[in-house]
C-alpha cells in the first residue's frame, strides 16, 4: 500500500527539527559546563575579595573599639578614687561592655578581676616576657587560652601598660573572645566557600575559623599549612616568598597557588588596619566549587531532560496527529463512501503497483456498468440500488484474489484489474451470477447484467490512464442491446470510436446542408406481382458523393439524441415528396412508410408535429406509414401506447417493425391498433428457413389476419423465399429480391411512370 508522500516530508521534517533542536541544545549544554568552572572560580575569587575586604572593614572597627574600652578602663583605674578597688572599676567595666574580660596586674603579681583578687607571679611574668619581647603589638595579641586554661577559646588580648614611677610595669589586660568575629554576618557569605583565619607577620595563625581547621588542618604556621598542601614546586616557593615579604611590608594581595591534586587554591589576605602586624587571610580551592558546579550541571542536565522530554512529547503528538489526520486524508482520497470500498484515486495508485510488481504475470482491466441501473434505482429504490452497487465490491472481494481490485468510479460505473490467466471467463461468470443472486436476496429480481470493457495489458503499457482510456473505449462500442455484454479492447474498435465522432463533429452541418436524402425501397404484392408501397429509408450522402449508411449513423444519431433531429427532417422531406408527387398527379395509389425512433415518439408534442405537418403539405394521410420497432414498448410502455393512439386519431397507418427481432410480444398487437406487421429479415432468413420458423410465421400471418392486420415479410431475398411465403399466405414482401432502396428519381422510373 502506497503512503503519502507529504505525510512521509512532513514527519522526516519534524524528526530533522527536533534532532537539530536537540543537538544545539547539547553543543550549548558542553560548551557551558565548560565554562561553567572557570567562571565560577572568577566569580568566587572576586566574591571573596569583596567579602574580605568587608570582613576586614568589621573586624577593624571591632579593634579600634578594644583599643578604645581599653584605653578608657586604663584611664579609669588610674584615675580611681582611693575609696574605689581596682576590682569594682574593672566590674563596672565588664558590665558596660559584655563579652569583654578586663584584668589588672601590678609589680607584684596580684591579678585583679571584677570579682577577685589573686596573687600569681606566673602571670606577671609571662605578660612582662612576652611584651619585651614584641609579642604584643602595641596593645594587642592574640592567644590561645588553651595554652592557659586547657581550652580551645581563642581570645584577643589587648594591653596597656603603666609604667610606675619606680621603674616597674603594670598592665591592663583586655580580651574579648576572637572565635565570634568569624560568626559575624560578615563572614557569613565568606566562609560558604572560603576558609579564615588571622595570621602574625611571620604567617604563625593567630585564630582560625572552623572550616580553616576542617579543610587545611590544624596548623600554627599559615605557610606550613600552604606547603603541606601546595605542589612543591618553584612556583610556589616564590608565591610563599612573595607573600613573606609582603606581609612584611605591610602589603594586601591575592595569588592562586596550585595544589597537589588537579585543584587550584586562591589566597587573598587584608591587614587589619587598627593593628600593625595583623592580617585577614582567607582562601579556598576550587575543589568547593565542584558542588556548586555539580549542582549547576545537575540542573543543567534536568533542564536538558525535560527540553527532551517537552520535545518527544511534541513530536509524538504531532505525529500521532500527523497520522490521523493521514488516515483521514487517506480515507477521503482512497474510500467511496457508497460501497465502502475504494475508489479511481487508490485505482489509479495502486493498480500501476501491482502491475509493476508482477511483469511476467498478465492482466487485464475491467471497465463496467450495470446495464438498465437507472431503471433498478427507479423501479427498487436507491436504497436496494446502492446494495446493488455494494455487491459488486463485495463480491468481486470474495472471488477475486487479493493482487485484484475493484473500485467504483461513480454511480454504476466500475473499473477492476484483474489476473488475465485461463480461469478468467469463468471467474467473470462467478462474480456476475453471484452480483445478481445477491441483488435478487434482497429483492431486486430485474436481472444484473454487466457492459464490460475489456482491456488486455501489453507489455509495454505504462500510462495507467490511457489502458483505462482503451477499456473505456470497449465498454462504449457495446450499446447494450448485444446478447454477450463484453467487448474486448481492439484497433478497430478504436477507429469505430473515431468514427463516432467524426459523424457527430458534422452531423448538424450535414443535416443543414440537405446531406440526407431519402431512398425508397419497394413494397410489393406476391399475388398480384405489383408494387404496393415503399419504405423510405436514410442515407447520408457526403459532400465528396461517398455514401453512409444507417447501419453506421443511425446507433450514433439514437445514442446522441440527435435521431430525433433526423427523423422529423425526414418525415418533412417525406412529406414534401408526397405532395410533389400529388401535385404531379402520378401518384395516388402507393403508401409508403417512414421509420421513428423511440427516442422522437415519446416526446408529448410528437403526434401533434405529424399531425401539423401532414396539414401544412397537404398530403392524403391514409399514405403515410409509421414504422415503430417493437423495442419501443420495452420501456415506459403505457405512454407509448398513448402516442400510437393519438397517431392513429390523426389517421396515419402504423406498422410494427423488425417484429421477431428481439423481445417480440403478441401482446402488443391486442393493445396497440397496428395495421402493418413487419417481419423482420433474420425472422426468415436464409440461414434460417427451418420448419418451425416456418410455421411460426405462418401462425402468426394467420392470428393478424385474424386481427385485422397485414404482415409484411423484410429481407426477401430469393424466389424460394417467395414461394415459401406464398405458401404460407404472406402476400405483402420487402426484399432485394423486388428491389432494393434507391434515390426516388430512380424509384419514380422504375415504379411511377407507369402509373401517370
Ligand atoms: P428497417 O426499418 O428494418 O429497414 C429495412 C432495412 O433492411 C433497410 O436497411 C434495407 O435496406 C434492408 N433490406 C431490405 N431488403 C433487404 C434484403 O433483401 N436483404 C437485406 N440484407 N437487407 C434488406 P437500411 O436502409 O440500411 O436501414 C437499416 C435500418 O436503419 C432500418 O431498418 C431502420 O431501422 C433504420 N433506418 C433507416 N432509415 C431510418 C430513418 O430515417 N429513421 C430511423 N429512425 N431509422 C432509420
Ligand atoms: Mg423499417
Ligand atoms: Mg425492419
């Protein structure tokens, strides 16, 4: 079965669009991840460069404030009243500043705090050591109070000292827990990716936060922990140098450093402004960022499967629609609604297929239709009509294998392809007995006979249209009154088509142009061995002075209608002759006949025509002659017996024509008023002068003289003939054996002259 190609351009386009939708969404999605890394990295470095800086800017305020609580609790306790303890200005301190630990030493070693006063030497030592060492800066240090009191706080401590007038040293000591500065919000974005602490000049790590301890370790020395973890390397060597230095003089950097592993560490470090020796350093390497960079390629990833999805999803849905809206077209484009079956379109595709398909094997095109359809449609219905026509389909379905199709083109017009092999004519009988066996099932009981054009595929056909073409041509040289309904495809019935239309491309000049002329053959009396009257026949007589006979152009003229044309043309010519030859005064005593067609005697006015036309020539009516075959009564039988009454009231004689020929019905005589039967010549042929023929005729001669009517025997041909029907009591011929039709010139010669 062939698709549609448009279905198929249609679905490789949207394939082709989602794939290429798909695939710039991939190059885009690598071409991201990519770089995702490096900007985040950027991003990061320059993040935490602002942050530093912001973080420097808090913890720089939180300094100059010690520096300041300091200096003010300084002043307080040298300047106490004598009645006021060093412990009570030291507790009033504590409770205007929570969070900060105020302590008191003098020479002696006694420690005031705001709520006692203790004596240890120790301390007052390791304060006295240490500041002359320069651990301190000028007011601050840093130290880890684990070193102090076993614990993990660290703690800044500020100090001021007081030098007596004896020489010796007194200090305040103000600390304030440095642990809370990393839980400032300031440092909150920060230490997200980033690890903190502060460190000395010297890079020991005066305080660190925990993220610093849980990624780089534990360590007392900054650079330690950077060389523990860096590649050792030049590089890095001169990055530790240069950050020496620097932190020597004083100077704020970044630098990224690469560490052992495929990762990269970025370094960035602030002096705390309100100290001299204090520096912020906060890092990270960019192994943090790989779950935020995972996290993005997550995302990515989800939002590259739902693209997919959304697109498969389009796609299906178009493609689901695209095929029922195929099937439709399809459906519309191949089915005929009437019989369920299909139609020329799917013919017209398929068919050319098959035969391609199969070379070697023969076939041949049925073109058909149902003969007499319009009279089943109006004697049955259209409803049984239809059935009829569904029948057809299904039948053909049944009998027929499956490389055979049959389709309906419109009404009762068919068309099949079927397998040209011996069982074809048998096949054929099969399928019409069992199209008219089911027509009678369901009631239509007028028999289905089929006019079949058949057409035989040559091996070089190719045009699907032209051997459709050539059936076609068969089925139309048939005219339905043949016993075998079925004409197979030949040159000459080709050229009896181009005929055809040849005749009808001039008969109207012709008829204009007095082309037709009447010719009269004699009626003659056995008996009396004279003439009795004359049949005026048609001829065509071309321009050139070639001659066309009925035979050719009077099937035409009846098919095409313009018989009726003709016929009354005829009549008036006919009638125009009578009265020359009354006018003459040689003739009065012969009547002669004039052959109408069905097709002009149902016409309502036809009686009324004759009638007018007989009066306006002022011919004697009682020798005019109507000749009618008997095939006219087949159809619409009760109007056509209303006409020949209507004729006869206008006193025209009437003869039935080639009776014998076909349908012959006696019964027709009781109903219609005839005064002439006429035999028809293959009644009494040569061929076939058997004995029952014979005395067929003879019972018939014998019943319409009973009834009141002359029989006129056509085709005689011989002196056998004549005796026979001599014999037989026939006395009225029309034969060649008397004469045969010629011009009237001629006739008035031979028969009238005479008669003047
Ligand atoms: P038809 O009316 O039966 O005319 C008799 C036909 O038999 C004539 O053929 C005539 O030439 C032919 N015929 C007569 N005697 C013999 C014979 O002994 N042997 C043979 N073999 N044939 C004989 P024609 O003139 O060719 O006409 C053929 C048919 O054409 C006529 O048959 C008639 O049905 C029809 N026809 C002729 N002229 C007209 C016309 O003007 N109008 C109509 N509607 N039909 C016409
Ligand atoms: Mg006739
Ligand atoms: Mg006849």
């Amino acid at each position: 079965m062939r698709t549609f190609a448009g279905r198929k351009s249609l679905m490789s386009r949207i394939v082709k669009a989602s794939l290429a939708i798909f695939t710039i969404f991939c190059i885009f999605m690598l071409f991201h991840l990519y770089d995702v890394r490096t900007i985040f990295f950027e991003n990061a470095k320059s993040s935490l460069e602002r942050h530093l800086n912001s973080a420097e800017a808090t913890l720089n305020k939180d300094m100059l404030r010690m520096k300041v609580v300091s200096a003010e609790c300084n002043e307080k306790v040298l300047n106490k009243k004598s009645n006021v303890s060093i412990n009570m200005v030291l507790e009033e301190e504590t409770k205007d500043n929570p969070g900060y630990n105020f302590y008191y030493l003098d020479n002696e070693g006694t420690i005031y705090t705001p709520t006692i006063t203790t004596v240890d030497s120790g301390l007052y030592q390791m304060v006295e050591e240490s500041y002359r060492y320069r651990y301190f800066t000028e007011y601050f240090c840093s130290y880890r109070v684990h070193e102090y009191t076993d614990s993990t706080e660290v703690r800044m401590l500020g100090v001021r000292r007081n030098v007596k007038e004896d020489k010796t040293n007194e200090y305040l000591l103000v600390d304030f827990p440095m642990q809370e500065v990393f839980e400032e919000e300031v440092f909150y974005e920060m230490t997200e990716i980033a690890s903190c602490c502060i460190i000395d000049k010297e890079g020991h790590i005066v305080v660190c936060d925990d993220a610093f301890v849980r990624n780089i370790g534990d360590y007392t020395s900054f650079f330690d922990a950077i060389e523990a973890h860096a590649d050792y390397s030049n590089e890095v060597k001169r990055k530790t140098t240069e950050m020496r230095k620097s932190l020597a003089s004083a100077q704020e950097e970044s630098f990224v450093l690469s560490l052992s592993g495929d990762s990269d560490c970025f370094v960035a470090y602030r002096q705390i402004r309100a100290t001299d020796d204090l520096y912020l350093v906060s890092c990270f390497d960019d192994e943090v960022l790989d779950s935020m960079v995972h996290s993005v390629m997550i995302r990515t990833f989800f939002g590259g499967m739902i693209l997919f999805a959304v697109i498969v999803f389009v796609f299906f849905g178009t493609w689901r629609r695209d095929v029922e809206i195929s099937s439709l077209v399809e459906k519309l484009a191949y089915e005929d609604n009437v019989t369920g079956g299909k139609n020329l379109n799917y013919f017209k595709d398929v068919a050319p297929e098959i035969i391609s398909e199969s070379r070697e094997h023969r076939f041949c095109i049925y073109r058909f239709d149902i003969l007499k359809f319009r009279y089943i449609n109006e004697a049955y219905g259209h409803i049984k009509a239809d059935r009829v026509l569904v029948a057809c389909i299904e039948e053909f379905n049944r009998i027929y294998g499956a490389k055979e199709i049959c389709v309906r083109i419109h009404s009762d017009q068919f068309l099949a392809l079927v397998s040209n092999d011996d069982t074809v004519d048998m096949r054929y009988h099969e399928y019409l007995k069992a199209v008219d066996s089911r027509a009678r099932d369901f009631g239509v009981k007028y028999p289905i006979r089929f006019r079949v054009g058949v057409y035989k595929l040559r091996k070089e056909d190719t045009d699907i249209d032209i051997m459709i073409d050539h059936a076609n041509v068969a089925r139309k040289s048939l005219s339905g009154e043949e016993k075998e309904l079925q004409a197979v495809y030949s040159d000459k019935i080709l050229l009896g088509m181009r005929k055809v239309n040849e005749i009808e491309s001039v008969m109207q000049q012709a008829l204009v142009q007095g082309e037709f002329i009447i010719y009269l053959q004699p009626k003659w009396s056995i008996s009396e061995n004279r003439i009795i009257g004359a049949e005026a026949l048609a001829r065509w007589k071309r321009k050139d002075g070639s001659m066309i006979f009925p035979s050719e152009f009077i099937p035409v003229f009846e098919k095409n209608g313009f018989i009726e044309k003709l016929d009354m043309y005829m009549f008036e010519k006919l009638c125009m002759q009578m009265r020359e030859f009354e006018r003459e005064g040689i003739y009065n005593s012969i009547r002669v006949s004039i052959n109408q067609s069905r097709i002009l005697i149902l016409n309502p006015d036809y009686a009324k025509n004759i009638e007018k036309m007989i009066q306006r020539y002022e011919v004697p009516v009682e020798n005019i002659e109507i000749e009618i075959t008997e095939t006219v009564f087949l159809d619409e039988k009760e109007q056509v017996i209303e006409i020949v009454n209507r004729l006869k009231e206008v006193g025209v004689h009437l003869a039935m024509d080639d009776f014998g020929s076909g349908y012959s019905s006696l019964n027709i005589l009781k109903d219609v008023p005839f005064d002439v039967l006429k035999i028809d010549r293959e009644f009494f042929s040569e061929t076939n002068t058997s004995l029952t023929s014979v005395l067929i005729l003879e019972k018939i001669i014998e019943m319409a003289r009973a009834m009141g009517i002359s029989v006129v025997c056509e085709g005689v041909e011989t002196a056998e003939q004549v005796d026979i029907l001599r014999d037989i009591g026939c006395d009225f011929v029309q034969g060649y054996f008397y004469g045969r039709p010629m011009p009237i010139e001629e006739f008035y010669e031979k028969y009238l002259r005479n008669e003047e």
